[in-house]
C-alpha cells in the first residue's frame, strides 16, 4: 500500500528549520511503526521523536520496549508526530545506530520531562535516516467528527456475538472514547510501515474494531481485505493499547460503509510492564534472582 490521499503535499527528502522548531517540545503526539521478526506491525508511542538535523531522527529511550529491539533487526519504520494544534507529518526513516552519549543525549536530558524527573532520563538515542516525508498535513475535523458519529450509530450492528473477551473492559472503552486517538498501521508495498489517522475507530465489541472511511478515505479505501492490521489507541491521559488483527473488509451496517478488524492479538503498551494481554501469557516462576 502507497499513501494517496490528496491533502498530502509532494514527496520530500528532508524537514525545514520551523518544521524541526515544531517538533522539539515533548508535549506532542509521536508514533512509530516498525515491523517484526514475524512481519507484524508494532505501533508506540515514543513523544521523545525530534528531528536533529534535516534528514535525521532520533528517539529518545528511557524504557527498552519491543519497538528498540525491532527496529535494529529490521530497520524500515515509519512515523508520525502531531503537534498539540493538530498539525502532522508523516513519513519513513530507516534506523541506523544508537548512542549514550553526545549532543542529542545531552539536549534530551536537559528538558524538564527528563531533567527533574526522579525515576527516569534518557539513557540512550536511537538515529534514523529521513528517506521520505510528505509534508504538513492537519486533521481534517470535519470528517473526523461526522466519521464517529457514524461509527458509533454502526459499531452495534457489526457486534460478533461472540462472548469470550478479547480486549479487556479497560481497552474496549478506551477504543470508544470519542476523544481518544486511534491510528491505524500496516505494510507498504516497499517493506515500511504506513500510520493512517483513524480516529473515528471504535470497538463494536471486546472482539472487533470498525470504522468509517470518510477521513483519509483513499487510503482507507485501498486497504485490502485480509490485510494485517495494527491499531494504536490512546488517550489524553497517554493510556493506550495496541491491537492487531485481519482486516475482514467493507460491509455495510443501518446502511453506513464500515472497515472491520477482527482482533486477535493484543498488547499493553504502556510503561512500566509492557507485555501481551491476548492470547494471554502463562505466568513463568521466578527461578533465578
């Protein structure tokens, strides 16, 4: 899959200065998509993403979740950063080298986030390689309000009737906050990641995910059935889940297109305990200390 829609400006190789300026504070919304060893996408939230130069990335860790393990196997990823005004860019970098220690780790650590904070700093910096960025691009609200009314009347019609929980009652109603964030990711035809804003997402049970294709609908729309899905969801609060799953295609539920996934795997990727909620992990006993 390519990224078509039409509010995406031309192709570029590198950020300007005020887009970098942009991208400096912490108090923003940053993911990044990397891919597997089983060629799954795996979808976090890393707010430390800033841009050191104008072809270059770099992510600040502070916790090694699985997303710093996966990129230096496969080191294809794509991003997004969103500013608190609701500006965002998208694109794709190619990880190539960390550090602990140099300017970008002394930049990360003198911010307040990490500066005064008792428990954590930044420990290491993640580089990655620009290979290709689109441009600014803004919500577009007036779909994306319309978009999860829809969902919203739809999602009950599409229920699966299945009672065996897949996603717990916390993560069912955080996909259907109508403020919290959704975002879909998946496999591009050249091996990188693409995160679509999917924000009209809801679960139509503890089993399935629809939504509405009137935002970002080219994109969307070019999602092919069968498709291996991951779906980021978080709040303002920074709670989020990561699901993922096979998305089942367009059906038409009360007479509204809607996209379905069906879930079948689930993840918490919230600090401190990351880890897999389902299928869930057998608990292991602690044998050496």
């Amino acid at each position: 899959m390519e990224i078509k829609d039409a509010a995406i400006m031309t192709v570029k190789h590198s950020f300007t200065r005020d887009e970098m300026k942009v991208f400096e504070p912490a108090e923003k919304i940053g993911l990044v998509a990397c891919v597997n060893p089983d060629g799954d996408i795996h979808l976090t939230l890393i707010t430390s993403i800033m841009a050191c130069g104008p072809s270059q990335l770099t992510l600040g860790q502070f916790c090694m979740g699985l997303s710093k393990w996966y990129m230096q196997m496969n080191p294809k990823v794509g991003f997004l950063i969103m500013s608190m005004d609701k500006r965002l860019w998208r694109g794709k970098a190619r990880w190539t080298h960390k550090k602990t220690d140099g300017p970008e780790y002394e930049v990360y650590n003198e911010q307040p986030m990490f500066r005064y904070n008792a428990y954590f700093g930044i420990n290491t910096v993640h580089y990655l390689d620009l290979v290709e960025t689109y441009g600014e691009e803004k919500l577009p609200m007036g779909k994306i309000i319309p978009a999860a009314m829809a969902t919203k009347v739809a999602k009950s019609a599409a229920a699966t009737g299945d009672q065996t929980r897949v996603l717990k009652p916390f993560a069912e109603n955080l996909f259907n906050q109508l403020d919290s964030l959704k975002f879909i990711s998946l496999l591009g035809n050249d091996g990188f990641p693409v995160i679509i804003p999917a924000i009209q997402c809801q679960a139509s049970d503890s089993r399935r995910i629809v939504f509405s294709t009137l935002p970002f609908y080219d994109e969307l729309q070019a999602i092919e059935a069968g498709t291996s899905l991951a779906i980021l969801g978080l709040n303002l609060k920074m709670q989020s889940v990561l699901v993922r799953g096979t998305f089942q295609g367009f059906r038409k539920y009360r007479w509204m297109t809607m996209g379905v996934l069906d879930i079948d795997w689930v993840y918490n990727s919230m600090p401190p305990s990351h880890g897999q909620i389902y299928p869930e992990v057998k608990l292991k006993p602690v044998t050496e200390f």
